[in-house]
C-alpha cells in the first residue's frame, strides 16, 4: 500500500466504486467475492486509510455484513503493534488504518532471501499477535504471506474475515493451500490451527516457495477442500535452523503440533535473544 501523502491526494475515485460516506475513494485495491477494498482519504482525519465494504451486488448479503461487521469490531476492539488498527464500523463499510509496507509475499517473490534472525523475528512479531487473538478468544485461520505488511521492520497482520471462535467448522474455511488439515475436512478447531499456519508462513519465508500447492491448480479458487494436498501428504522437508520447528507445526494431528509459546522459545533461541529479554517463550 502506498505511502501516506502530507496532503489530501487529487487522485479521482474509480467509476465504478460504490460511494462511501465521508470518505473519498482513491483506488481499488482488491476486489473479492463479497468486498471490495480501497485506498481512501479522511477529510476528518486529514490522512489515507482503508476502506472495507461490500460489493455492490452483495448489498443484501446478511451474511456478509455480518462477517464484515464482526472482523470491524473485532480490529476496532485490539490495539496491538503486530494487527492492523481499526477506525470504525459502519453498516456497509469498515475503515483501517493504511499501513506502508509490501506483503510478505511480495517479499519473499521479490525480494533478496530472508536472513536467519530476519525469519526469527517475523515468526516472534505473527506470535505475539495470534496470542493477543487467542486472549480475545478468537483464532486468525487464514496465515498466509499476502495477510501479512512487512512496515519498518515490524510484521503486521491484517484481513480477519474468517475469524471465529475455537469451535466446528465447515470444510474449507480459509485459504486452500496455506489452511490445516482440519480446515480442510471439517470439524473442531483450536488455536493449533493457526499454529499450523504459522508454520506455512515461515516454511514459505525460508524457502521462497509454498510448503503446499498444485501445479494443475487453474487458479479459478474451485478446489474440492478434500483434494488440497496437505491432506495427503507432508510439506517437503528443510533443512536449516527451522527445520524441526517448522516440521513440528506442520504435524498433521493438532495435539501434536507445539503450543505458541514452545514455538516462541525455539524462535528466541534461533534469534539469540539473551534470556532477560526473552518473552514469548514463557509459558
């Protein structure tokens, strides 16, 4: 996301973009089956920020507005340095905070190979916030590279549209190729589910490639939840620092995954945190 200007930008907004009261769109960022996101401008607050609402033709969704409200609230109610900041939730739109950075996956497809300690510290920065999600008693379930803005050397997390409470779940929910086992089948979720995620996160930001994906895959986002390949076998094994932590999280069984604060710890000692400022790793 771009830089925020000093000035209100004279940039028109798109023809096509839904109006949103009180703010004046700049771009469209992304466009997704029921939202829609833009860089927009606050003449209140004098700055840039983000715009979240529904699609034009998902205006009578309940659903959607419930799950767009729910992920507002949800952002409005942390105030956490690693997940993205909300401003206020309205009946069809939601507003954040413009962060700077790029994606993670931009990055890593981009970008030179990520250090050892760099790697360390993005594991140490997604922890902190999934166990401030965790204490609200919600899981994030959709760890992924392009969820997460590398900004001024901080990890942030942002789109906490498939959030919920630990609990049952439908196949498929959160993102094909980076979602647990679990996700994938149905059923009960735990906070070892985002475990696993962070592990897809950081096996992709030590390799530069996916731990799981599909060749034939045509993009279309049609995948039977029951064909996704970490279902049927385990991601390609590292070598390296994180190989046993990131083998760990992707266990195929929750209860044998590692807790956050067991990952903190191995993370802190690859890091070479000395032991009075190590913090995570308590538990």
């Amino acid at each position: 996301m771009s830089p925020e200007p000093q000035a209100r930008p004279g940039a028109a907004a798109p023809a096509d973009a839904v109006p949103v009261p009180g703010y004046e769109l700049i771009e469209l960022l992304r466009r997704g089956n029921d939202l829609e996101v833009h860089d927009a401008w606050c003449p209140r607050r004098r700055c840039r920020v983000i715009v979240k609402s529904l699609r034009a033709d998902r205006r009578d969704d309940a659903a959607a507005r419930r799950r767009l409200q729910d992920e507002g609230r949800l952002l409005c109610a942390l105030t956490h340095p690693h997940i993205v900041r909300g401003y206020e939730v309205h009946d069809e739109f939601v507003v954040l905070e413009t962060l700077r950075g790029q994606t993670l996956g931009h990055l890593v497809e981009h970008g030179p190979r990520l250090t050892v300690e760099q790697v360390a510290h993005l594991g140490l920065h997604l922890i902190s916030a999934l166990a401030n999600l965790h204490d609200h008693g919600v899981l994030h379930l959709d760890l992924k590279p392009s969820n997460v803005i590398a900004e001024a050397g901080r990890a942030k997390l942002i789109d906490l549209s498939v959030a919920r409470a630990p609990g049952p779940v439908r196949p498929g929910v959160g993102t094909t190729y980076y979602m647990s086992p679990e996700q994938a089948r149905g059923g009960e979720v735990t906070a070892a589910a985002d475990v696993w995620g962070l592990g897809v996160v950081l096996f992709e930001a030590v390799t530069g490639e996916p731990a799981f994906d599909d060749p034939d895959d045509d993009g279309s986002g049609e995948v039977d939840p029951a064909d996704v390949p970490q279902l049927h076998r385990p991601a390609p094994a590292l070598r390296g620092p994180f190989a046993e932590l990131v083998r760990a999280c992707l266990a195929f069984e929750p209860a044998e995954r590692p807790r956050l604060t067991e990952v903190a710890a191995q993370l802190e000692a690859i890091v070479e945190l000395p032991r009075a400022e190590r913090r995570l790793g308590r538990g």
